[in-house]
C-alpha cells in the first residue's frame, strides 16, 4: 500500500463513525437487557454532563486568575480542556446507550455511536497516558545519566 506522499506503507486511518447498514434486521435486546443498558446509559450521560460543568468551572476560575496575575495557566487550561472533552464523549455515549434500551429497531445502529465515542475517549487516554510514559522515561534516564 503506497500513502499520499509515494512512500510505501500502511496509512492509519482516522475513527469514523458507525453508519448503520440499511434496512438490515437488527438485533433487539430483551426488557432485563435494556434495563442494565438503560441504567447505564443514564449513569453515563449524567457523568458526562457534571464533568462538563466542571470544566466549565475550571474555565471560570482560569478567567479569574488571568485576571488577577495577568498570566495564562496552562496546566489548569489543559485540565479544563480534559475534563470538557471526557465530559462531551461520556455524556454522548451514555445517550446512545439510553437510547439503545428506548428504541426499537435500531439497537446495534445506538450500540455502535456508543461504542464509537467511547473508543475516541480512551485512545486520548491512551495517548496521554504514552506520552506521559515517555516523558517519564527520558526523565528517569536524563535523572540516572546526570547523577
């Protein structure tokens, strides 16, 4: 497989959301299993949107200190930026798991979006947990190296 730029090689390709097939029979889930992805679909979308707000939050108070210091904190705008972004795909996944157990016809269509937002939330906490393991390493190289 050749990439864009001639070189020969695998090109990753980005997430994409599931399209539900068309008109394909679905598989419906029992009343007990929509109750359990119900139940977390709701728990989801609740700790999706409260830790929206706490970003939110976070966005007020980096305001604030601005203000106060005339200087930008950029850990607390990263954590805000972190908790805005969590709170968006866990709140988005808890609402398709809702609307798994609320609709009929289209189970597998709901499952998969939920699946989806899930999947982009831990490969970003996949990546920062990398980098963080790297950043890591070469410290504690840099720290044995410089004695």
């Amino acid at each position: 497989m050749t990439s864009a730029s001639g070189g020969v090689g695998p090109v990753p390709s980005p997430i994409k959301p599931y399209a539900p097939a068309v008109a394909i029979s679905q598989y419906e889930f029992r009343e007990s299993e929509n109750a359990v992805v119900g139940h977390l679909g709701s728990k989801m979308s609740f700790v999706g949107l409260f830790m929206l707000g706490i970003g939110l939050c976070f966005v007020v108070s980096a305001i604030i200190r601005w203000q106060r210091r005339e200087e930008i904190e950029v850990g607390l705008l990263f954590l805000t930026l972190l908790f805005m972004v969590f709170g968006i795909w866990t709140h988005r996944a808890g609402r398709e798991f809702h609307k798994v157990a609320s609709t009929e016809g289209s189970d597998v269509g709901h499952l998969m979006l939920a699946l989806t937002n899930l999947l982009r939330l831990y490969s970003l906490v996949y990546l920062i947990f990398f980098i963080a393991l790297i950043f890591a390493f070469i410290e504690l190289t840099a720290e044995s190296l410089g004695g």
